[in-house]
C-alpha cells in the first residue's frame, strides 16, 4: 500500500482481457496506479496479497470462483476495500447486494455491453469510485454483515405513530439492512430509507428490506404514503419529500429538483420536511457515507425536539457523513451499528 496522500495503488479483476485493459487505461488516465490484474477470483485472492493494493475493481460474474466469492475470501484473509463493477439488470442487482454482505464497500455500474467508448464515456465518475472506496476502513466492516442484532420485541407506547429515517451512502445496505432486520414485529413506526444509490437498484433494494425485515418495505412512489410498519426506500433519482402527516399514514411526494450535495435522494431534503410535517416522536440515523448530507436535516429535527442517532464513525467504512452530523452539536446518541436498532426502540419507548 502507498503512503502517499494521494496516490493510490489498485488492482483489476475482470474475467474479460479486453475490459482489464479498458479499466486499467481508465484508472490510470485517471491518476490511479494499477499494480496488476487479475483474471478470476481465485487469480484475486493471490494478487491481492501479493501487491497489497488499496482498492480492488472486482467483476462480480467470472468462471471459476466469482466476484462474490472472491470478496468473502479476501475480507477474510487480507481485508481491503473493493469496487464491485455491476450491471444493469436484475440478476446484478441481486449479486451486487450479495458482494455488499459479503465486505465489498460499493459499486459502479459497468456499461452495458463490452465496449470501450462506452467505459470511457463513464471514465470520470469510476475514477471517482476508485478514490472514495481507497478511503473507507475495511477495519469497520463486519466479517459477516448479515448478523444481526435483536432488539427487545416490546410494544411501543408513543401517543401517535413514529416516524423513523434512516440516512445512508456509501457502505450503507449492510448497516441498513441489518437496522430493519432487527426490529421486532411489533415496532409500529413509519419508516423512512435514503440510501444513495442509483434508480436501477433501489427496487431491488427495497425488496430484500421487504424479505429480510419484519417491516412491509417497498420503494417509494410518486404521490405514496407510509403507514405504521411499513416503510419505504427512496427511489433512486428523486427526492422524497413529507408533505402530510394525519397521525396515522404520513403522504410524500418524489421531486427531481435540484441534487442537494450532488445527490438524489438527498437526506437534507427529506430531513427538512420530516421536522416540518411528522407528529413526534421523530427519530433520524445517520450511517455510514461520504461527504455532510443529513447535516442540515438534523439541526432542524433537532430543532422540531426529534430524536438524532449517529453511527459511531470508527465502525463506518466512510465516516464523513457521522462526522459531519456529530460536528452540529445536535445528535443525541453515538451509537455502534449493531446497538442502533435497541438504541430507537428505547427512544420510542420513552417517548
């Protein structure tokens, strides 16, 4: 690995040659220097520790041992932060979800079909993938991130429904799934889920919170509401928006106005509205990501006397997102990721 600030050594695993040298002609356009590649994932595992390297582009779909395969060994054996390359369809939706579990910090949608004009069209924002994921701490990942934890299944005694959101970036599906499967059957609070993350996933997403929580999860829809244990995910590309809360089912709207922080769905945005509409209790998470999103929205839920939870930024892989919101003076509780889910029950609980 390279000690200089901001130097960064990568390795290519791709099953195709032709995309290796695409990739690897991308990276190091970019400033990003590729120490090797590799052809499959057991080609990975061995180059990998050989080279050390900072960041790991992995192919999720290769002969032999795959993508996902390949992430469980190496986080086990030589853990450092990869980029699954991904496809736009539903089986790499899947799969992709399957490499986050297993350790990987993010992905970056391959073109479709293996052409270079293409790759290079798309070149700019996978260097800038490169870069962020050589930055998150790998350290802080668990080995096993569909574990969770069990929060206690009491019943919530609020006088009105609560309303939950959780705010995520990068390396945040694990977090979050593990957040929504912890939560008992009876937890009755509305639930909100902004999860940076591109529109061709966030319906895939929202199915595997609907199989693997006690929640009825769906991704959100234009003109939806959400009622007492239910909760929706952000679609990818628009903002959410609270508009109305009647005391039992709070109505949302999905904007394309402006990126807030250069994202859509931004918590910010959402943050805002919540304070401004959702009867108490009001209770915001922050997770894992880069950059200061859900900064602003917290000062103002602290404002509207909402309850503020942080992810504890050592066991994040990309701590910014805590750091920033922590820095807001307004955040009532720093938590580890697997004390969260107890940690708003509790808040309701007392509320």
């Amino acid at each position: 690995m390279h000690d200089g600030e901001d130097v960064v050594e990568a390795v290519v695993v791709d099953d195709s040659q032709f995309m290796r040298v695409q990739i690897t002609k991308v990276l190091e356009e970019g400033g990003i220097t590729v120490v090797d590649d590799a052809r499959n994932g057991t080609d990975a595992i061995e180059t990998v520790e050989t080279h050390n390297p900072d960041v790991v582009t992995m192919d999720v779909k290769m002969p032999g041992m795959d993508g996902i395969e390949a992430v469980k060994r190496i986080m086990a054996t030589h853990p450092t932060p990869i980029l699954m390359l991904s496809r736009y369809t539903e089986e790499g939706a899947e799969t992709t979800f399957e490499a986050l579990d297993a350790g990987a910090v993010d992905f970056f949608m391959k073109p479709g079909g293996e052409v270079s004009t293409s790759l290079l069209r798309s070149a700019e924002d996978l260097v800038d993938s490169v870069r962020l994921v050589a930055q998150a701490d790998v350290s802080a990942i668990p080995s096993t991130s569909t574990e969770t934890a069990t929060a206690t299944p009491e019943p919530l005694h609020s006088t009105s429904p609560a309303t939950v959101v959780l705010a995520a970036s990068t390396g945040g599906p694990p977090e979050v799934q593990s957040i929504l499967s912890a939560l008992p059957e009876t937890f009755d609070a509305r639930v909100f889920v902004i999860q940076h993350m591109p529109d061709e996933f966030t319906a895939r997403f929202a199915q595997r919170l609907d199989t693997l929580s006690e929640l009825a999860v769906q991704e959100a829809t234009h003109r939806g509401s959400v009622k007492p244990g239910e909760a929706v995910v952000s679609k990818g590309g628009y903002h959410l928006v609270p508009r109305n809360d009647n005391g039992t089912a709070i109505s949302y709207d999905l904007t394309q106005s402006e990126p807030v922080h250069n994202v859509r769905p931004a918590a910010d945005v959402t943050l805002e509205s919540a304070a401004a509409v959702c009867q108490h209790p009001l209770v915001v998470v922050v997770l894992t990501g880069m950059g200061s999103d859900g900064a602003v929205g917290v000062e103002h839920v602290a404002d509207a006397g909402g309850t503020v939870i942080v992810q504890k930024p050592a066991t994040a892989s990309i701590a910014t997102m805590p750091e920033h919101a922590i820095e807001t003076g307004c955040v009532d509780d720093i938590c580890p990721p697997q004390a969260i889910p107890e940690r708003i029950i509790e808040t309701l609980r007392d509320s």
